[in-house]
C-alpha cells in the first residue's frame, strides 16, 4: 500500500511540472519545450519505430512530431496529458506519411514487379522475431497503431482513444481485430509458442 501511494505521489508530482512545462512553453520558453522534448522523445520515437518498422523514416516522424507539438502548442487545452497529446499528434503524423508513402510507391512501381510478387509464394522464414515483424506491419494502419500503443507501449484503451482520437470500444475493437489477424497470420508458429 506505502508503495502504491509513493507511486501516485511520484505520478501526481511529474504531472505537475508537466503542466508547468507546458504552460512556459506555451508563453515561448525555449528551455521548457527542450525539457518537454527530452522527456518524451524517447516514447515517441519507439511509437513511430514501432508502427514503421524503419530506423531513419522513425527519426523523422519523430522531428516531424515535435515541430507539428511546438508549432501548435498554444491550442493545447490540457484536457489530458501531454504525452497523450502528443501521441495523437505522432501517430496522426506516422499514419499519414505511409499513407502518402504507399500512394506515392503504387504509382512508381512497375506492373511487372507487381504481377511477379503478386505470383511468388512467400517462403516460410525461420526466425520467428522476423515473421511476427513482418505480420504486425502487414496489419491495417489503425489495427497496427492501436497494437503497438497498447501491447508494446502499454498505453490503456482510454489513452489510446484520446490519442487517436477515437472511442474507446473503436480502440478495443481495433485491437481485437488485429491480435485475430495476427493469430491466423502465424497460426504456422503455435506449435513453438506453446513449448
């Protein structure tokens, strides 16, 4: 019980200078949205690594968040945390520039190479960590984010909802359906994961 309520306090405490930071930032403290940067940027950047699956396009998304965060900053109304806010804004961020990756790439790739890969069989590959990779990227974008904020970054139904800005019966929805898909797509490997 003394453990949970150090917990709380200790919680209560960094919500406060959160919000102290965030109202300097807000009047154009550069050394309080230095502080908020360093205290979520690691977050962020396992967000949009998670969701990408790519290093340097992560790193972007990261920068990209950051700026659209502190660009924006004076409409935050501080309805919930900013790590939640700012979780919106990286996955909004993140979503939409594999949209527009995926837009972009259809119209550059050749209909040979589509025809080919559409008729290839894919091979079974070995290594369990690189088929689960493979198969969370392959989830819808939505399906993909909601999985990775709550099973990878722990955030609840209800963090995830307000980030994304979505109900939470959509979050838990989303996350059903892709733990299901995930399941038929390494319905091959059940066998290993039950030893």
């Amino acid at each position: 019980m003394e453990t949970e309520t150090t917990l709380t306090l200790e919680r209560a405490t960094v919500l406060a200078d959160q919000r102290a930071l965030v109202e300097r930032a807000q009047c154009g403290d550069a050394s309080a949205h230095r502080a908020l940067y360093e205290a979520h940027v690691d977050r962020i950047y396992r967000l949009t690594f998670r969701i990408t699956g790519r290093e340097e396009l992560a790193r972007e998304l990261t920068q990209d968040t950051f700026v659209r965060a502190f660009a924006g900053i004076a409409a935050f109304r501080k309805e919930s945390a900013f790590g939640t806010w700012l979780h919106s804004i990286a996955v909004s961020v993140t979503l939409n520039e594999l949209k527009r990756r995926k837009r972009q790439s259809a119209r550059e790739a050749p209909l040979e190479d589509a025809l080919t890969i559409a008729r290839a069989a894919p091979d079974s590959d070995p290594v369990l960590r690189e088929r689960v990779a493979e198969a969370v990227a392959a989830l819808p974008a939505g399906c993909r984010a909601v999985f990775m904020m709550h099973d990878a970054e722990g955030l609840t139904h209800e963090e995830i909802a307000a980030a994304l800005g979505v109900t939470t019966g959509t979050s838990k929805a989303q996350l059903s359906r892709g733990r299901a898909k995930l399941r038929v797509a390494l319905a091959e490997f059940a066998e290993e994961w039950n030893r």
